[in-house]
C-alpha cells in the first residue's frame, strides 16, 4: 500500500509540473487563432495509461449507462408481467358461469330467437321429404336462408341439449313458388322448428398481439362454439302440393320398333 500510495503522489506531481511547462510554453508563442477559441492540455498517456485507476471514470461511466439499460428493461418486464397479471385475472372472470332461473332461461333464449320445446322422443317422426317453401331467420345477430332438411351451424346456444326440439321464433320471410310474405320485421304467425344435433368448435383463429420498442408478443388461440340445427319443419305459409313427375322407363327408350317386311 505504501509503495502505491508512493506511486500515485510521484504522478501527480509529474502531470502538473508537466502541464506547468507546456502552459508556459504555449503563453510564450504568438496567438494566431479566433476569439472565442479555448486550449485544453492533456495529461501524457506515457505516465496514466498502465495506471490502473485512471480508467476509473469511463469504467464508471460504462456502468452508469448498462445500469440504465437494466432498469428500463427491468421496468418494461414489469408492465409485462403487470399485463400477465391482468389477463389472469380478465380469464378468472370469464370462467365463471352465472346460474340462471328457469325464468331467465326463457327471456334469454327468446332475446336470441328460440324457445326450447324439450327433448325428441324416439317415437316421433319429425323429419319430412323436402318441400318448395323457404324463410329468412335470425339467430341472434345472423340470418339463415332455410328449407325443410337444412342443416346450418349458429354460435352456441346456450340452453339447450343435443336432441332438443327447438322452435325459431324472428322470422323474417317466408317465400314459395306462389307467394312471398315480408315481416315488419318479424312475422308473428311465423315459426320455424329445428333440432339439436351436435355442439361443435370451429377451426382456430390466431391472434397476435405486438406493442414496438417494448418487448411486448402475445400469440392466442380461439375456437369459436358453435351449435349445429337441422330444420324440420316451416309453419305459416301455404304450400303448394308436390307435383309427381312420371319418368319413362329405360327398357322403353331401349325398345326400337321391328321393321316391317315388304313381300
């Protein structure tokens, strides 16, 4: 320790009188330059550079700069984390159903546009042969152009099972080959019946989330419900008797007349 401090004191007192000389050096030449200008003497690297605590400024300097780069992106990790913690806590909220009362069941299935009828029973017949009538109904915010034996896919219905009668209450129109009624917007005589025949989930969609300059990625997945119905029946307009159209036989058309002999 004596020996460094021995070292450090004969240094310093090398540099001033060093810049002592050069000081006097420089008053004693002419001044050619502009007003305005200043003269700044360096210390010899000869004497400071293998010193090893003249560096201590700039080394000071380096780790007050990375020490602000570390804090900026501790900051950012933590409004990311922060971000983390909110979507939890929004998911937490979701995954909790509400339990409804058989009276909130109906308003909210009438508010979407169906009415439970209950389960299909194995002994009835629901399904008809196609007949020439159509209607325009609404699923809570989609139309559906149906006929008799369609099948559509809706957003899920929320009260109902698969197997269960359903009876499709905003009819928009009715149309066949004869005639075409037009709701105001709903035709109230109008119904249209339909069943349950499987929930499913729709194909996934991507979404990606990007903030710029502050590290911020987010990539989620979402698979929409869906609720598949086969149309049954449309009640409301009149329809018209299916016409039976005879077809000629094959072995008809393959029959081709004798030629008659001439004598």
């Amino acid at each position: 320790m004596a020996s460094l401090r021995c070292l450090r004191e004969l240094s310093r007192r090398a540099t001033t009188v060093l810049s002592i000389n050069q000081t006097r050096l420089i008053s004693s030449l002419p001044i050619s330059e502009p007003c305005g200008t200043t003269i700044t003497h360096a210390t010899p690297r000869s004497l400071t550079r293998d010193l090893p605590w003249c560096n201590l400024s700039s080394r000071s300097q380096r780790r007050h700069f990375s020490s602000k780069t570390n804090d900026t992106d501790e900051s950012s990790g933590g409004e990311d984390d922060d971000d983390d913690g909110d979507d939890y806590e929004d998911s937490a909220e979701m995954e909790v159903e509400r339990e409804y009362s058989p009276a909130e069941k109906v308003e909210a299935a009438a508010e979407i546009g169906y009415r439970v009828m209950g389960p299909l029973k194995p002994s009835e017949r629901l399904f008809k042969p196609y007949e020439p009538v159509f209607a325009v109904v609404q699923i809570g915010s989609h139309q559906f152009k149906v006929s008799n034996g369609d099948s559509i896919f809706t957003e899920k219905l929320k009260f109902c099972d698969i197997n269960d009668k359903l009876v499709l209450t905003k009819v928009l129109l009715l149309g066949s080959a004869s005639q075409t009624i037009i709701g105001r917007p709903i035709l109230p005589d109008a119904t249209v019946h339909a069943v349950v025949e499987e929930h499913a989930l729709d194909e996934k969609v991507l979404i990606f989330k990007k903030k710029r300059r502050k590290n911020y990625r987010r990539t989620t997945g979402h698979r929409q419900e869906l609720t598949k119905l086969r149309i049954t029946d449309i009640q409301g307009i009149e329809k018209p008797e299916p016409t039976i159209v005879h077809k000629p036989s094959k072995a008809a058309d393959t029959e081709q007349p004798e030629a008659e002999l001439v004598g």
